[in-house]
C-alpha cells in the first residue's frame, strides 16, 4: 500500500512504525474471511482491510480520531485472526495498538463511556478493588435488566451478567513466596499471580504451582509484581501500561539476578500475549529496552514450559476433551498444537471445534464494552464446542473460560488443571 507521510511526521516513531506496517498490506481482503466482526456484521469498515484503511487515513492527515474511526476500532477484538491469515506479514497488532493510542490522546468519549472505561481501568488490575466489585455486583444484580435498556449503560448490565455468583476466598498461591521442588530440583521458575485470575480462579495458578513442584521445579511467586498491563494497553491508556511493564521487568530481573530463572510462567494466554511484546511495548525507553526484551525472551506460557519436561505418556482416561485454543494463545503467541498434545499424551481424548478460529467474544473487556457482538460470537462459539458432545472444555486463558462458562452448561477448566490431575494431582472440583 502506498503511503504519503510527510518527514515531519515520520520523526515520530509511532507513525515510522505504523508507516512501515501500512506499506505491506497489499489490500487482498483475504484477512477478511476469518475476521470474527467482519463475518457477523458484513461491514467492510468492521474488516481488518476496512480498518487499516481508516487508520491509515487517519494518521497520514494528522487527524484527531473521529466517531466513525472510534465505531470501528473500538469493535476489533484485538483477536489477531486477521495476522495468521494474512499472507504479506502485516503486523495488524502494533498498527491497532498505535491507533488505540491515538484515539486515547485525541478523542473525548461521551460520559458513560468515559465512565466506564475509567471504573475499568481502576478496579480490574487490582485484586483486592476487584474483588470488592465482585461482592458489590450482588447488590447490582436486581438493576440488570434496567441497565440494559438504557443507552450507554449496556456494559453495567454486561459486567453483573459476568460477575459469579461465588467469589472464591483468595488462595495462598497468589501470596508472594517460594515453591519448593519435591525431590531433586530441575529448574526454578517464577509464576505471574495476575490480576483478574486470581480472584475468579485461584485454583489456575495452584494447579500451575502443584504440577510444577511435584515436576522438580522450584516456582517463585514474586514480591511487587503487578497486572501485565494488558488491560489498560488496549484501551489505548499507554503511559499506565508502559509503567506496569517496567515495574513487573524489575520484579522479574531481580530474580534472575538473585535465584536464577529458567522462564516466566504465565497461565493466562491474554497476559503472556502481552509480557511477551514488552520488548516491543518499552523500545523507546532507553533505560528498560534491553531489561524488557531479556522479559519478554523468558515469558512462556505454562504449557510451552511444560513441553519441556518430557512428560510421560499416562493411560487412557475416558474423558473427551473439546480444546477451544484462545485468540491470544492461537494468533498472538503461535501456540497450536502443544496444549493439545499435552492433553493427549495426558491420556484425555481431545476434540477440535469447528470454526476454532473465530473468537469467543470475551476479549478483555470486550465482553462489557461491545456486549452485543460478544453475546453473538459466544453463541457461536458454545454452538460449534457444545456439537463435539465435550465431557469437559479447555483453555488456556481465564477471559474465555469467563465468557463460554456462562452460555453452557458443559464445565470448562484450564488446560493445566486436567494435566495436574493426569500427573498425580485432584480431580478438578469443576469435573464431575
Ligand atoms: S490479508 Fe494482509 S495484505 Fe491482505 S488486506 Fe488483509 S492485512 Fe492487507
Ligand atoms: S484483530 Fe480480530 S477483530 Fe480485529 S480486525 Fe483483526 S481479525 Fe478482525
């Protein structure tokens, strides 16, 4: 695609990054096929073509962002599925992310938009206030129906729908502090706690930490560490992002230089997406460019560390499996196959569904944000898993297991907790 931006603007990193993202794209449209939005609403501005098109316009006139480019963007998923299919390598990712930023910068939101993006912003990256929201939602719960009638209010009614009814008490695995091996020690890693996990599913990260441990590995759950920061960065909010990545660098490079680290362990694929761009997300930042690149080399998803281990091959269990791969684990970090074959080897029959590209519609906060397209993307997602006839779901990212657990009835489990019971661990309470 040919671009005309001025030197001027070119001295802006941002935009020489976006400029060299836009020359790529060669309008082909395949990116079109597979883009979740693009197939439920049949727009071509909620295409990925369609939003490179407007973003592209955007910054080469030097515009603020207006409420049609707002409309279109703020619809995207930030799922990548537009990345994997398309065949010229464009970086759809950073290009959207700038786009956020600028939209951020330039654009004033209506009230309750503001409103609810601030409330957000302040209270999910923080497990304690989210906590507390959780407890307050029972209080909301009557006011849903209310909420969803009235313009501008959808995402309250949108949160109550997703707060669970039971907030589990906070486990000690999300305490900082150190796992020891059981028996000789064969690596020592450190986990992210997270934010949002945490609160709605300790028993994530105390599967993680017990398979981990009983493995011969050392996990460290380190002091001062804080949400990756994803959160915030799609919502264009990049200074709060940027000073979350340079706290968590410190946090983890302290480690390495103390007790060694073989890997971050991350068991949500939406942060590990996230911690493994710190590199990208911090190189204009002289003094953490080269710390965050060192992070983002050591960030593993749980799974990718545990195919290092050469798990043995378990009996048969007699349980199906239906695998939903989350976006950010698919399109974001390439991961695939691994879940999949860990799952097998664990002796689990797993299915694939159909349509396993397209997203759930959970997307970090899209859920509450965009509640119309994610309840249709959600149908469609618990239709395609639901008809491999599933005795349980896995994934490897806490958004989605929030978003599919409340539109069937079939439990869904992260993939970790049915490897912890397959080597040795308790049945998972969600299995019946
Ligand atoms: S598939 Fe790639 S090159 Fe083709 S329109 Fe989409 S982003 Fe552009
Ligand atoms: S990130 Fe997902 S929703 Fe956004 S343009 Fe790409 S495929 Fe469409």
């Amino acid at each position: 695609m040919q671009t005309n931006f001025t030197a001027e603007q070119l001295a802006d990193p941002h935009v020489a990054t976006s400029e060299t993202i836009l020359r790529k794209c060669v309008h082909c449209g395949f990116c079109t096929a597979t883009c979740p939005t693009y197939v439920t609403l049949g727009n071509e501005l909620d295409s990925p073509r369609g939003r490179i098109y407007l973003i592209k316009d955007m910054l080469e006139n030097g515009r603020p962002a207006d409420e049609q480019v707002v409309t279109h963007i703020d619809r995207c998923l930030s799922c990548l599925s537009c990345m994997t299919t398309c065949p010229s390598g464009v970086d759809y990712m950073h290009l959207v992310d700038h786009a956020r930023m600028h939209i951020e910068n330039t654009y004033r939101r209506p009230f309750w938009d503001r409103l609810t993006r601030n409330l957000l912003a302040a209270v999910l990256p923080y497990p304690r206030r989210f906590r507390l929201a959780l407890r307050a939602a029972a209080l909301g719960r009557p006011f849903a129906g209310v909420f969803k009638r009235v313009k501008g209010l959808e995402p309250f009614a949108a949160m109550l729908a997703l707060a669970p009814r039971h907030v589990p008490k906070p486990s000690p695995s999300a305490r900082p502090g150190t796992h020891p091996a059981t028996g000789a020690k064969r690596g020592r890693v450190a986990i992210l706690s997270g934010c949002a996990q945490p609160v709605l599913k300790p028993e994530i990260n105390d599967a993680t930490i017990r398979l981990l441990t009983r493995l011969g590995v050392e996990v460290v759950a380190p002091a001062g560490e804080v949400c990756c920061g994803s959160l915030v960065h799609h919502m264009g909010r990049e200074e709060q992002a940027l000073e979350a990545a340079r706290r968590n660098v410190d946090v983890w490079l302290r480690e390495v230089e103390h007790g060694g680290l073989d890997a971050i362990i991350i068991t949500a694929s939406g942060c590990g997406t996230t911690i493994k761009d710190y590199g990208f997300m911090l190189r204009l930042d002289p003094a953490y460019a080269e710390k965050a690149a060192r992070v983002s080399v050591l960030a593993k998803d749980v799974t990718e560390y545990l195919a290092t281990l050469d798990l043995p091959q378990q009996e048969t269990k007699r349980v199906t499996v239906t695998y939903h791969s989350a976006c950010s684990m698919q399109h974001g970090q390439k991961i695939t196959t691994l879940p999949k074959t860990l799952l097998k080897n664990a002796g689990f029959i797993v299915r694939d569904p159909a349509e396993g590209h397209l997203c759930c519609g959970s997307a970090g906060t899209y859920n509450i944000m965009q509640p119309e397209i994610s309840e249709k993307l959600k149908a469609r997602k618990v239709k395609n898993l639901e008809a491999t006839k599933p005795d349980v779901i896995a994934t490897g990212n806490i958004g989605c297991i929030t978003q599919i657990a409340t539109g069937t009835e079939v439990p869904i489990l992260h993939t970790v907790e049915l490897l912890d019971w397959a080597y040795g661990g308790v049945k998972p309470a969600g299995l019946a």
